[in-house]
C-alpha cells in the first residue's frame, strides 16, 4: 500500500455490491483511498449483508488500514405493486387509480383507467387533490384531481408526463405529509443485526424530524439492553439522510439529534425542486458545519462510469465543489456496486479530491472557523482544537498527532477542518473504525505509551514510517493527563520530528 501518496482529507465512501464485493477489488478500492464501505439493506438477504461485512473487514485488516462499515437502511420506500406483463405504457392525460387493495396495476380495456395498488396503502388518506404524485424518480409525473372515501378509497390522478411503468418502481409525493413510519419492519430487523455484527455507522433514510433520529436510538439502546453481550460495544452513530422536504423545514433539529447527516441528492431533488438542490447542499453543509457533525454528499457523484472508463467534466466538477462547500465525505453508489470501473471510478475521485483541498489549503481562502455550537459551549475540547487549527496555519504544521481513547477529542479537532492531516493512535479497533470518516484524520493502530516521556519517540516513530513527516518537519502533539483516561484531552505541545527523541 502506497502509504507516502498525498493524504485525502475529505473521505470517500463506497458501495459495495457484485461489482466491487471481494476481498481483491476491495483491497484497490481502499488503496486509491476508500475508508468508509456502505451496505445497502435495500438489496439482498441478511447473509448477503453478512457477507459484505466480513468481506470489508477481510481487506481492511490485510492492508493494515481501518475502514469503517456503514449500513443503510431503506426507511419507507413507498413502490408501486407488480405490473401485469412486465410493464405498462402509461400516455399524457391518461386518468390512474390508486386503491388501498393489494392489486397489480393494470388498464381496463374498456374504460382506459389504469388501476395500481402499493406498498403503503395510507397514501389514499394523506395525499389530496392538487398534490402532485412522481414515479421512477419523477420520470412518470401525475396530479391527483379527485378522491374517493369509504370502502372503495381512491385517488384519481392525471398524467402530466407519460412513461413506461415496470414492477416495484418508487413513488413520491412532495406535496404530501405522509404518515408512514420511519422504521419498516425490515429497518428494525436490519437495525438489530447492524448491531449485533458490530457495524461502524447506520444511515437513516427519509428522516423527516428528530424524533426519527431518537426512535432509532431507541431501538438500539433497547436492543442492547436486553443482550448483554453488547452492553461492551460502542454506541451506533447514526447518519441522517436529507431527502424530503420536511426535512429542509426541521433541519436543526435533525442534525442536533443525528451523529451525522448525508445530502442524498437523488429523491431531494425528486421531492423538490431540481435547481434548489445545489443552493440545499449548501445550506445542509453549512448547518452541519455549525453543529459540528460531519456531512456526506451523495448521490450520482460519478455516474457515467458505471459504463464509462472516465467521468464526464461535469461529474468532475460537481465533486470538487462539493469539497470547496465544505463535505466530510463523497460518496459513490451504483459506480462502485454495479460499475464495471470500481477501481478507476475511485482513483478519479480521489484525484479530485486532492486537487480541491490543494485550493482550499492556500492562505487565502484557509480560514476554518470552530463550529457555532462549540464556540457557545465554551467546551476545553472545542477551545484547544480551535488553538490547535491557529497553531497549524502559524507554524505551517506537517500534522497533528493525537493520542485518543474514545476518538472524542479528535471528533473536536476534525470538526476544525484542518488543511493538514490528524493522525488518531488508539489501540481500540473499533474507535479507529469509527474515526475512519472523520475530515481529515488518519486513524493508525498504536499502544498507549506507559510513560508520558515516550509519546513524543512513538509519533516521531509512526510518522517516519509511514513517511508522512521528516525530520525536522514542525507537528503539534495533542494528548491528555493522564494518558489512556478518556475526556481529558487537554495539552498540546509544539514539536519537530526528532528533535531529543530516541530513534
């Protein structure tokens, strides 16, 4: 593994799936610098999900390098039931029935009306006429001109934009406040195994408030409580995906109550207006920002190579801006799961990546901010990684080096934004899995030294063997008193690399 390549500070996220799921193509992936793999509850059977997992760790311990596994769970992903034949051409002005009953959609030859039942049978109580209803991602569009009541509950719509309708395609309803629940039945079972086999992160879909958030919370703490086997495992962060437009409306209170939140780009911009979701990628990052919680993008990042060897310029474009707005991560989809160029689709983004943080780093334009939220804490944490990011600009700092026992201190200094890297020593596996998505750090597996006098010899040691500082090169060394106690992160000390160390 090419360990002296320039450090990616924004991290990259790949799905795994037939294109990329073996323990070979992995290890590429990881080396062009994948470090955080997602799981995709949405396909596949528990085994498969299993398979995945050790396939992910398989490669990350050959390569030496934590890779944290995030599990993403479909949430209420409302689909049209089969259609009989295969698919169904529906024209413009077409009048669609949608029924409570479990009915595969299908035109009356006499009448022309196209009946169609789903997977989420409320949406003929809480959608209205004049709401607009989106199939396949909006590519089938209709308006809901009437509804009936009772037994016989319908909505009766008109389509505005014609299509080809095929089995299980996706329906949206963004004018609707829809009551389906955050968790399906097969969230929950999800959830639970995502927990019992030690998965790193778990993505939320379609959040629409907190309470969301906490109901998975609480799904997992009372999950744990009740098999002690886990009371010993660290919690389950989880990410947030913003994809509706409750969401937009509630989405202070989602990010505070959330350990993380994703910018999915695909149903935002199907529940929303298309051109609004560059100005809400934006506005998600900056929000995020303030509560200092990482922010993935997501969502068509790389697209045409799921079939083309290069990226188009725009694709290229549109990652490297989502660095310049500030993301914690990017993240790849159906490019690494089911494209036929999971190892160059990575090393493009990667290349990006380096090329964005190349321009953010210039003096100019580096002037990183704490997060509003810690500023107002006045928490010792926030203060010293705050002192940490000025001393790192005035000294032209290689890196930072921080020992940590709960990654907690390092979640402070990431949240900073350095223009250099934070190598994280932890002798804890699962903490450096965890730290894998955070901006800017390189977790590496280290010891705890036993006497506070060799902490200064083990960096200078690791530094210099991963050959990512000389000697001589000036870093900043944060740790605690006393060493191995967490939360008590609370000195950092100006060094150079081999400067009165036993090496």
């Amino acid at each position: 593994m090419n360990t002296t390549a320039p450090p990616i500070l924004t991290k990259i996220i790949a799905t795994l799936g037939p294109a990329s799921a073996d323990v070979a193509t992995l290890c590429r992936m990881i080396e062009e610098g994948v470090r955080v793999v997602r799981i995709n509850f949405s396909h596949g059977k528990l085994e498969d999900f299993e398979r995945m997992l050790n396939i992910a760790r398989e490669a990350s311990d050959t390569l030496g390098e934590p890779v944290a596994v995030l599990g993403d769970l479909c949430g209420p992903k409302i689909r049209c039931l089969g259609v009989t034949g295969g698919t169904l051409e529906l024209q413009p002005g077409d009048t669609v029935h949608f029924v409570k009953q479990p009915v595969d959609a299908e035109r009356d030859p006499k009448t022309g009306v196209v009946t169609i039942g789903t997977t989420f049978p409320d949406i003929i109580d809480d959608a209205e006429p004049g709401h607009r209803l989106l199939i396949n991602d909006g590519a089938i569009r209709m308006l809901i001109t009437d509804e009936t009541t009772g037994d016989d509950a319908r909505l009766i719509c008109s389509v505005t934009v014609g299509g080809t309708l095929s089995p299980k395609k996706g329906i949206n309803l963004p004018d609707s406040d829809l009551n389906a629940p955050s968790l399906t039945d097969w969230d929950q079972e999800c959830a639970r195994f995502a927990l019992e086999k030690g998965f790193d992160y778990l993505a939320l879909s379609f959040v629409r408030k907190a309470d969301d958030v906490a109901e998975l919370n609480r799904l997992l703490h009372n999950h744990t409580s009740t098999h002690p086997e886990l009371c010993e495992r660290r919690r389950t962060p989880i990410i947030a995906k913003i994809e509706m437009p409750q969401a937009i409306r509630e989405l202070d209170g989602i990010i505070d109550s959330a350990d993380g939140v994703m910018v999915a780009r695909g149903d935002l911009g199907v529940e929303m207006d298309l051109a609004q979701v560059p100005i809400l990628q934006k506005q998600i990052i900056q929000t995020a920002h303030d509560h200092g919680k990482p922010v993935i993008v997501a969502t068509q990042m790389l697209e045409s190579m799921i079939t083309a060897a290069a990226p188009t310029r725009a694709e290229v474009s549109d990652v490297a801006n989502a660095i310049l707005d500030g993301a914690d991560a990017t993240m790849l989809s159906g490019e690494t799961a089911v494209g036929k160029f999971p190892v160059p689709t990575v090393h493009y983004m990667a290349h990006t990546a380096r090329s964005a943080e190349r321009h953010l780093a210039s003096d100019l334009l580096r002037a990183t901010k704490p997060p509003k939220h810690a500023r107002a804490t006045k928490d010792r944490p926030a203060a010293l990684a705050h002192g940490v990011s000025v001393m790192v600009k005035d000294l032209h700092a290689k890196c930072v080096v921080m020992w940590t026992t709960t990654g907690g201190g390092v979640r402070y200094m990431s949240q900073n934004r350095l223009a250099v890297p934070i190598v994280a020593l932890c002798e804890k596996p699962e903490v450096l899995r965890q730290m894998a998505l955070m901006f800017g750090v390189r977790p590496v597996y280290a010891l705890t030294p036993s006497d506070t006098r060799l902490v200064l010899d083990a960096a200078d040691q690791i530094l210099l063997d991963h050959g990512w500082a000389e000697r001589g090169d000036p870093i900043l060394v944060a740790r605690g008193f006393p060493m191995g106690v967490a939360g008590t992160t609370n000195t950092v000390q100006v060094h150079y690399v081999g400067d009165v160390c036993r090496i």
